[in-house]
C-alpha cells in the first residue's frame, strides 16, 4: 500500500486498478468473484462501462474455495458450511431494491452442514461436488447425509484425523475427475508441514497417490489448462508449469506478491496476492512477506506471459484465498443466507416470483 495513503480516510474496498482493466472485463464480458476469508466476503470486480469498474461485496463467514459451473450454479465453502447457489436472471431483473440493475442473481438452494473442516479448493465434477478437506488432511465429496464423504487421501496420512497435517490445499480437475492435488508438506502429524514451510511442498497424482515433483515453496492452486499444468509458488511469487512425468517444472512468469487463487478465461490468468499478516507465525519465515503488501488480482496474458493489467485493494481486503470468473455477467449479485432476501426470492421450473408480506407476487 501506499504509505503516503491514510486508510482510516477511505470507504471500504477502496481500490486502484490498471486504467485497461475495465475495457479488458468489458471485452471479455466477464466478472472476476474473489474470496476473502479474513474479511468474510464474496467480492464481485465488474466493468460498467470500458472506463469504470464497480465492486459488489457479501458477507460470507470465513469464505475459502468457490466452485463455479459457467454462470449458472456456483458452491461456495465457509466456516462451517458448503452453500450452493442457482443463477435466475429472470429474478435479477426485478431484484426489488434495485431493479433493471442486475444480469445474474445467485440465490442459496441448499446447505450442507459440514462442521468446521478448513475447507479449500472446491470443484463441481462428473458425479459430485468435491472438496479440499485440509483439516482431515483427504479429498471428500459433499454429502446430505455425512458431514463429509472422504474419498481419498495421501499415502504418507496414515489416518483421518482433524489435525491439518500435510496442509492438502488445492485440487486440479480434469474431465471431471480429481486429478492432481497440492500440499505444503508430507508428514504425519499435527500440522507437520509447518516445519519445511518453504521447501516442503508437493504436487500429487490422484489416482495412482503418487508425488510427481516435490521441494516446492507453497503451491497452491493447481490447474490444468489446455492440457498443462500451472500452479502458483506462493513464497516465490511465481507461476510455473509441471510436468508430472519427469517430475520438474518450468517457472511462466514473476506474479509480485503472496500468490493464491486462480482462474483462466479466454487467454488470461486471473491471479490472487495476498497482503501478509504482520508477525504471522505462518508468514515470518518468507522471504517475501515485508514487501508483500498489496491484496487485489494479476491478470496475465498466458501466451506471452506477460501481467497487462491489475487491482489493488487499498483496504477491507489483505488476504485472498480463491478467484473464480463468472462468464456472460457484467452485473451479478449473489444474495447470502444472513437475512432474510432469499426468503422471498422463489423459484420454480417455469417461472419465478417475489414474495411480499406472506403473498406471492407473480414477475
């Protein structure tokens, strides 16, 4: 941040941008959604024009990963549930504190009662909706009947304990399966991996359990894009690309900052920094967390590698955990469970209604 900026001046989730970034959302048609657990939000970064951007944030307790399915459903993890939401952007019309002002309304549709797990990376897959269980140290399905399904787990974790023992953070899917994940460290015991926190990191191939390249300072955020696969070194500031089968990686690009969640639209990254807590047991040790002090979203171009535009948060926001693009939205909104709007946001198969004072009001 700048120093010579005196936060207690500015309105909440004050920011400054690249002055492309509005044209290059508007070109994409597109809106960059940021969790941030520290603040307990959902962020919604959208253009109103090529010149203007517009922020939407929610409270969401202790938000982590977001699985999103095009712009019709997303799931979101938070202190202590997994919540999934339908888009209805009949309903984001006539949103009735501001109608003709929305193009996609996410609405909560059901709840799982998941109990505190430290839930991370979250995808929609083939069969089931997967989650990142870092406190039980395996992967899970989220289940109504269980407060969750464990499916898998590393070989080095001997059993399921609410320990965070390897820090298992990020999952890469592919064709709708799990495929790679990554962890900050390969020991068996309570929290372990804190003891090689720079050098300790791993990449892992789900089905055969199986390290595929090892040493890495804190990856986060495996993907797989056009057959490769990324992943961000977040006490390296770097994006690089594995290659599983001879166990090495090439770095792409110098991403400045603590870099943790990741989404690819079109041909560019969106890439999340975080602005590190100062005196942090987890943080002290990196070389980088005296200048990390920018929280926002990198865009880079992937086939150049080249950053062409950014966001920087001034306030309300210093840690990032995921980044999601929402396509075909240049003004959504997502209502959470806290009050009492979705209560009156109906949906059925063919129509929807607003319902006001205990009668329904057909729209």
């Amino acid at each position: 941040m700048n120093k010579n900026i005196n936060p207690n001046t500015l309105s909440p989730f004050s920011c400054t941008h690249s002055p492309n970034l509005p044209d290059l959302l508007s070109q994409l048609n597109c809106t960059i959604m940021v969790s941030t657990y520290q603040a307990g939000k959902i962020v919604f970064v959208s253009a109103t024009n090529r010149e203007r951007l517009i922020q939407l944030p929610r409270t969401f307790k202790r938000a982590m990963g977001i699985a999103t399915e095009g712009n019709r459903k997303m799931a979101i993890a938070t202190e202590n549930e997994v919540i999934l939401f339908a888009n209805s952007p009949r309903l984001a019309q006539t949103y009735p504190n501001k109608p003709n002002t929305y193009d996609a309304l996410f609405l909560p549709r059901s709840t799982f009662y998941t109990g505190h797990l430290d839930m991370h990376d979250l995808h929609f897959g083939k069969d089931a909706l997967w989650g990142v269980n870092t406190s039980f140290s395996c992967l899970c399905k989220i289940d109504s009947d269980y407060s969750f399904n464990p499916v898998w787990q590393p070989h080095f974790i001997d059993t399921l304990a609410s320990e965070d023992r390897c820090h298992l953070n990020g999952l890469a899917m592919q064709d709708g399966q799990p495929m790679y994940v990554s962890a900050l460290g390969t020991g068996n015991t309570h929290q372990s991996w804190r003891e090689k926190i720079t050098t300790g990191g791993v990449i892992m191939h789900v089905p055969t359990n199986e390290i595929v390249v090892e040493g890495l300072a804190m990856p986060h955020a495996p993907r797989i894009y056009d057959g490769k696969l990324y992943t961000l070194l977040s006490a390296k500031e770097q994006l690089i690309c594995v290659d599983p089968e001879k166990g090495t990686y090439d770095v792409v690009a110098h991403v400045p900052g603590f870099v943790r969640g990741m989404a690819k639209y079109g041909d560019f990254l969106f890439i999340g920094t975080s602005r590190l807590r100062k005196g942090s047991t987890t943080f002290k040790h990196l070389n980088i967390s005296e200048k990390s002090d920018v929280a926002g979203v990198t865009v880079l171009h992937l086939p150049s590698a080249k950053i062409v535009a950014n966001l920087q948060w001034l306030v309300s926001v210093d840690e990032i955990y995921d980044i999601q693009i929402i396509p075909g939205t240049s003004r959504p909104n997502i209502i959470n469970t806290y009050a009492d709007t979705h209560h009156k946001a109906l949906m059925i198969p063919e129509t929807t209604y607003w319902a006001r004072g205990g009668k329904e009001e057909k729209k």
